[in-house]
C-alpha cells in the first residue's frame, strides 16, 4: 500500500526537472508530505547524466545526508527558548562589518543582511545567521553537550524510520569527538555553524 499519488507525483517531477534545468544543476530532490499524517504523496530525485539530460538514479531524500540550513534554526529557536531560558523578546547584537561579516567564538560568521541589536523573534523572522550563532554561543559555549543533547532530545538524531530502504541516519557533531577521521569531529567553528544548520 502507497501513499504516493500519481497526479502529484508527476506535478513533483516536472517541476523538479524544469528548476534543474534553469540552474543547470547536477541533481536535485522533491519530497512532497501531508504534515498532519507523515504520508509522502511525491517523492523525486533527478540527476544529470548529459546537458540537458536528467534521469532517476540516486534516492537523495533518502539516501545522503546534507546539511539542515536554515531549517535547522527552528530547533536552536526552541533550544534557546526551553532550554536556556531566553525571551523571544530578548536582543541579540547582530551588527556586522561591511561585508555583513561578524566575529562569533572567534570565527567569522556572515549574513545576507544586516541588523543591529534586535530581539530573538527578530532574528527568526529575518533567518539571521549571526543572531542564531551569538545567541547559542553565548548561552551554550561553556556546555556544548548540553546544547547537542537537547537537539538529540527533540528526536532530530534519529531516523524516521521510513519504509523505503535506504534512510541514512543523521549526523551530529559531538563535542567529545576530536578524532578529524570521524564525521562527528568537534571544532572552534562547530557551535556557531550548527546553531544555524551549517555543521
């Protein structure tokens, strides 16, 4: 039994193959879901084979890990606001030089936009990269397990559990991890990056 629907499916791999073909792009994915249910409804994953030649041979929804982005400053909002006991109402400094480059921990950490101090709430609504960064390096700096076990708490080290084969599990860093072989490695950067889906 299938939840996938043939009409939506088509619709999902049509305008997959369209977007690629504008961005040139080597591969991409769609995943359409029913939020309320869980049920996937479309699912595609195209790759290039030749110019303008695209085919379906690899499942990315599926199987390979990539990093969140932007997606993933929901679950630090939520960290920041359950677990470290911030106001959505409280200010973060988000100014930034000229470039829209900041220093957080030490490392630059740019934005496509500049604010200067601005409340919590203000630093979701614009998906502010250096809001995110600060706010969790301040508060979780001198406990960064506790900041990965909280996101471990919410389920996002788990897999879904999905009944198409192939699920890669995610990958979290972990701070007790300095082996640079291992995919978990810990570095200066890990923190303000993971605060906003880019480690």
């Amino acid at each position: 039994v299938t939840t996938f629907n043939v009409d939506l499916q088509d619709v999902a791999e049509s305008a997959l193959k369209r977007q690629l073909e504008v961005g040139e792009a080597d591969w991409g994915t769609v995943v359409l879901m029913e939020v309320a249910t869980g049920e996937i409804h479309a699912m595609s994953n195209l790759t290039r084979t030749a110019p303008g030649v695209y085919r379906e041979d690899f499942n990315y929804a599926i199987g390979r890990r990539m990093e969140p982005g932007s997606t993933f400053k929901l679950a630090s909002l939520i960290a920041l606001l359950e677990d470290a006991g911030m106001s959505i109402d409280d200010k973060i400094d988000c100014r930034s030089d000229e470039r829209r480059i900041a220093k957080v921990g030490g490392y630059d950490v740019r934005d496509d936009h500049r604010e200067q101090v601005i409340t919590l709430r203000r630093v979701f609504e614009v998906s502010s990269n250096i809001g995110f960064a600060r706010a969790v390096y301040d508060h979780y700096d001198k406990d960064r397990a506790r900041y990965v076990n909280f996101i471990k708490g919410m389920g996002l080290g788990d897999t879904l559990g999905i009944v198409i084969g192939g699920e890669k599990a995610p990958l979290i860093k972990d701070p007790a991890v300095k082996d640079t072989r291992d995919p978990r490695r810990w570095d200066g950067m890990t923190l303000g990056r993971m605060a906003y889906g880019y480690a």
